[in-house]
C-alpha cells in the first residue's frame, strides 16, 4: 500500500485504456492534450502532494491575466487550458523582456544543454570510474556512444537505476530530463539525450527486454530522480516533459505502441511527489513561513504581540514554522520532510 497517495479520484472508477496522449514533438506542450486524453492526468501534475492542493504561481509574470493568475494563487486546470493553454511556455518561447524580468525578479538561471551534458557526465564519470560512457563532449555539442554501456566490476546496471539523482532548483529540469535544447528549442531524438533520466531510461532499455520487466525498472528511474522548483510554471513544465519523455521511451520500446491511461496516472503520480514545488532556502513551501500573533493582558488592556518565524529570524532551517515539504523515498515506500536529508548528509 502507498502511503499518503496524491491521487484526486479514486482508482476504483473507470480508467480509459486507450486513449492516447497526442501532442506535438516540440518544446511547448499544450495542456489542452493532456486534458483531452485525461483529466486525471492533468490533476496529478498540478497537485502539491504537500499541502493536498495545487502548486502555486509563485511569479507575477501572470498577473495582469486577473483573478486565479496572482502570484499566491494555485493553477487549476480552467486557467491554463481551453483558450488559455499557451499562456505557460518554455523559456525559449518567452520574449525576452520576460526572460529577462524572471532574471531580475527571482534569479532564474539558464543553463544551455550542452552545459548539463558537461555537468551529468562529470557525475556518471564519477559513479563508472572512467571517462566517456554516455558521449563525448565535442565544444558545444556531443557524440553519443552508441555501444551498450559496460558496468565497472562491483556494480550492475540496477545499481545505477536506483541510485539517486537530485536537481536544485530544477527550474524546467534540464539536467534531468533533455527533450528539447534549451538554447533553441529543437527536438532532442532519443537516442542523444543526456538528461540523468533520459540516462537511466536508456541504461533499462538496454537490458529490460521484457514488458512487463522494462515497465517496471523505468517506474524505479523515475522513482529514483528528484527535483524541487519555486516557480510554479517551470515545475509544471518539468513535470509534463517528464511524463512526455515516458511515453517517448514507452514507444520507442514497443513498436509506436501507446501506454495505457492506467500506466501514465501511477508515473505522474511519481513525478508529482518527486518534483515539487519548494523554498529551496527553508525547505517550506513558499512563503508558508508566518508571523505568530497572540494577545497579552495587561492592567490596563489588551496588546497584540507578533513573532515572526523562528527559522527566518535566526537561519536555522530546522525551527521554520512554514510547512516542510514531504517527499517519496519509494524504495522503503514512506513518506519524509525533505529537510531530512539533510540530516542524513545525503
């Protein structure tokens, strides 16, 4: 049993099967085609498996839209689908005086694809021992080695497939996930990709030959990567590509085949509790942390004492009274406060 499910309807009722999620190969998603193919599909990649509810704008990039756009405000399905669904793009879609407004207002970072590639490969060089498993880097560009991945001796494939990989302020998820280039928005064929998923998924494509085998180690690579975001557009995006990336990989797998309705509701699961929405400073949800009002009596009357956040106050990241953000450790199937790790020195 799942403790603590994020599900919105339970899965007792009728789920279509087939049903497939159509969309374009390009950066921006339409939400009108998640929604088409599923509701619920669209309701697990808007929902906070923190606080229960939806993930919030966290910008005020929308705000002239009016009332649901404010930055406090949650997405809900009505505001970013119908007539609204282009209104969340990519950063390459944006103009630049809004790229450069989220620069200046909440120091969003653009890291270009071919620097992820640098960064992941520095980290797998680490984990194999030796240079060159996946590509090889070539100025802003890559080569990718084609030959089945050899494992160095004292580890296997599986290993690598559970070993955990965490994105900071993953912002779209570059580093995990590499549909698209973010410095001119093509198409990333699968076979190139370099994001730490994309990594996993082709390590289980190439020694799950089985359905219900590669099914069920794909589900432990996107158990296994992890990434937090305060924006709430970005973090939406970061969750439908992953779940896009899913369906890519599932197809090219099995023959164009498409995965059930069934099969993308439990990975969207996944992705909704793996990648959440997050003050990376005070593992809190945004702007949860608040002030404490109490009233004192004195002889002659009453006064309103106010006392802010201890956490704030003093840093101490342990003694916030904001609402800690909860994660999925899915291998001991529970459920923990983020800061945690910490803790734990991982």
């Amino acid at each position: 049993m799942i403790d603590n499910v994020c599900y919105s309807k339970p899965m007792t009722e009728e789920i279509p099967k087939e049903v497939p999620l159509k969309y374009k190969d390009e950066s921006d998603i339409n939400e009108n085609n998640i929604l088409n193919a599923d509701k619920t599909l669209l309701e697990l990649l808007l929902k906070d498996c923190t606080t229960k509810k939806n993930i919030l704008w966290m910008t005020d990039n929308y705000s002239k839209l009016g009332h649901g756009y404010e930055e406090t405000s949650e997405i809900t399905i009505p505001l970013i689908t119908d007539k609204n669904s282009k209104i969340i793009r990519p950063r390459i879609s944006k103009t630049k005086t809004e790229q450069l407004h989220r620069i200046r207002d909440k120091a969003e970072v653009f890291t270009p694809s071919w620097i992820c590639n640098k960064q992941n490969n520095l980290v797998d060089n680490a984990w194999f021992g030796r240079d060159l498993v996946f590509n090889a880097e070539n100025g802003k560009r890559w080569k990718t080695n084609h030959e089945t991945i050899v494992f160095p001796e004292g580890k296997t494939w599986q290993d690598y497939v559970l070993s955990p990989r965490l994105e900071v302020s993953c912002g779209e998820a570059p580093y995990l996930i590499s549909r698209y280039d973010t410095t001119t928005g093509d198409m990333i064929v699968i076979e190139d990709r370099i994001g730490l998923l994309d990594r996993k998924l082709r390590i289980v494509t190439e020694n799950c030959k089985g359905k219900e085998n590669w099914i069920k180690w794909a589900r432990k690579s996107f158990q296994s990567i992890y990434g937090f975001e305060w924006q709430g557009d970005s973090l939406l995006l970061a969750r439908e590509n992953a779940l896009l990336s899913y369906i890519e990989y599932y197809k090219a797998m099995f023959n164009d085949e498409n995965p059930s309705i069934e099969l993308l509701r439990e990975i969207a699961e996944i992705i909704s509790w793996n990648l959440w929405q997050m003050d990376g400073i005070k593992f809190v949800v945004p702007l949860s942390c608040h002030d404490v009002v109490t009233v004192e009596q004195d002889f002659f009357e009453e006064q309103e004492v106010r006392t802010v956040c201890e956490g704030c106050k003093t840093g101490n990241i342990n003694k916030h009274n904001g609402l800690y953000c909860r994660i999925k450790d899915w291998q001991k199937n529970r459920t923990l406060v983020a800061v945690s790790m910490l803790k734990e020195g991982k």
